[in-house]
C-alpha cells in the first residue's frame, strides 16, 4: 500500500511507501516544455487545455516593433512615426497584453510578464503621440520632450535587461531577440538625448532585427503547436 500526495504548484506527485520513503515523479497531466513551448525558464507548466497564447503575443509585438523601426531608420522618405499609433495601441499593446493574461494560468511567468510589461509599453508610447491625451503640448521645448522619452526608453531598456538576465544561457532565441531588443533601445534613447539622426538609425536597423527575430520565434511555436492540436481532434474529425 502506498498513498500519493500532489504539489500542484510544482506539477509533481509524491508516492509515500510503506517504509516512509517517497519518490517523487511528474504528474502525468503535466506537459514537459519543449524548444517552442514559449516558456525559456522553466520545463513543466500547471495542467491546462488554455492554447498557447505565445504566438499571438510575439506575432503583435514583432509587427509593431517591425513597422515603427522602418520608419526610425527612413524607410521610403517617412520621418513621422504617427502612423504606427494604432498598431501600438491594439497589436503591440492590447493584444500583446490579452497574450500576457492567458500565459497565467498556463503558469509560465516569463510569458506572462513579458508579453504583459510590453504590451503595456505599447500603449504608454502610443499615448504619447495621441494630441488629446495632451502629453506633447505640455513641453513647450522640444529638447525637453526629446530628454523625457529618452529617459522613458531608457526605463524599459533597464526593464529589457533585466529580461534578459532571465533567459541568457537557458533560451539562445529569447536571449538573441532581448538582446537585439535591449540594443535598440539604449540607442534610441541616446539619440532623443543627441539628436542624432545616426544613432536613430542604427537603432531602428537593430529594432528591424528585433522584430524579425520575433518573427521567426512566433513561427517557430505556432509550427510547434499545430501537430499538438492535431492530435487532440477527436478522431473522427481527422476523417472527414
């Protein structure tokens, strides 16, 4: 006889023998991750039917990145960014935010925080930019602007490390994407303190990387995740 005592926070259950002593296996309802399971810390998640939000999120946060890079480094003669406002707002900020609430009860932190975090990022920016929420009109000197979003950017390329510190050596494609992501944003920042338009460049080359790396890691998971639905089709849908 033996009993069996659950941790569902680890996803583990714990058989108790005779003798006192235990073993500890994984619970079968636990999936382990893989290489495109969209979590790069930890390897078990909690038992869920919840799809992978992973996609959805990157997907938003690779578009937005991509779109509003091209137009940092002059891509077809645009010099104002405005029109990458909409696309912050409902892709990069409240999809990508919606991507963050569905990896909390998959139990994958990262997930949850760094889709959450920059979905937020997203619409804070665009907001900036929007003439009605009056951000812009209360500096009456544009280098005074440019120094406050400099600091913003700066903020949340502090944030974007410490991402990073989160991923390095455990995930090669997150730490690749945060790196290039943490690149773009140091350099961004620094040119809304110079006003180079050099430095503004390079950031935006670095923030076009950002987004196709983000890209290729959104198309990775959701190839990664269609043989797994497959699967769960009840068995007469396949022959149809």
């Amino acid at each position: 006889m033996s009993s069996a005592a659950s941790d569902p926070e680890k996803g583990r259950v714990e058989n108790i023998g005779n003798n006192g002593t235990s073993k500890t296996r994984a619970s079968p309802d636990v999936e382990e991750y893989g290489p495109n399971s969209g979590d790069p810390v930890s390897y078990q998640r909690y038992p869920s039917h919840i799809a992978n939000p992973g996609p959805m999120g990157l997907f938003s946060f690779a578009s937005t990145t991509f779109i509003l890079s091209l137009y940092n480094v002059g891509t077809r003669g645009i010099s104002h960014s405005n029109v990458v406002v909409g696309m912050a707002i409902f892709a990069g900020g409240l999809t990508q935010f919606i991507a963050g609430m569905w990896e909390f009860p998959r139990g994958n932190v990262f997930g949850a925080t760094a889709f959450a975090s920059y979905g937020s990022f997203w619409m804070s920016y665009a907001t900036i930019f929007i003439p009605a929420s009056g951000i812009m009109a209360a500096y009456s000197d544009p280098q005074e602007l440019n120094n406050a979003i400099g600091i913003f950017l700066i903020a949340w390329f502090m944030i974007t490390v410490f991402f990073l510190l989160a991923v390095i050596r455990r995930n090669v494609a997150f730490t690749v994407l945060l790196s290039a992501l943490s690149i773009a944003l140091l350099l961004l920042a620094i040119a809304e303190w110079s006003g180079m338009a050099l430095v503004q460049k390079t950031g935006g080359i670095f923030g076009i990387m950002t987004g196709l790396i983000a890209f290729y890691i959104g198309v990775s998971e959701l190839l990664g995740a269609e043989p797994r639905a497959v699967a769960r089709l009840p068995q007469g849908l396949l022959h149809t």
